[in-house]
C-alpha cells in the first residue's frame, strides 16, 4: 500500500490533479482524466513539477467510459484508491 502523508489539490477542473509526497519520499501525482486515473510516483523530481513525475512509474488504477468528464473529487479519489493508497491527514 502507498501511504500518502502530503497531498494538494493542484487542478480543481479538468483534468482533477493532486501533487504530494509518500512516506518514502517518493513524490506522489495523481490524475484523473478522460475516465482514466491514474497514479505516477518518482523519486527523482522536485514534488512541484508534475511533467517530471510523468517519467516515473505509472499506475493505472481506474478506467471507465473515456467520454466521461475528467472531475473527479477527493472524497471520491480516495474510494477510488482503498486498499492501494492510504491519505494521512495534512496538518
């Protein structure tokens, strides 16, 4: 399980976009869009830039309908995610 201990909500439209940190110190992002989301983590980037993310290892955790709109919630994320990603609370 990846447990997610900084998490921030970088893009509340289109597509629905979070940057954060494990407890590992891998920086975590995550995307929703197009029916897709989907989970990159890497060890090798500066947790600030998503495009150097997208060069690391990459997750596929949900797929539906590619019409779908890319909105997706944190409450919703986070059902998405049981049992493969555990979000620990921002202080």
């Amino acid at each position: 399980m990846i447990t997610v201990t900084e998490i921030n909500e970088i893009n509340t439209g289109c597509p629905s976009e979070w940057l954060g940190l494990t407890d590992y110190d891998e920086r975590i992002y995550i995307r929703y869009r197009n029916g897709k989301l989907t989970v990159h983590l890497s060890k090798e980037s500066d947790k600030a830039d998503k495009d150097l993310l997208l060069n690391g290892a990459t997750f596929l955790i949900y797929t539906s309908n590619p019409d779908t709109d890319s909105l997706m919630t944190f409450g919703e994320l986070k059902i998405m995610t049981g049992g493969i990603i555990s979000f620990q609370e921002n202080p």
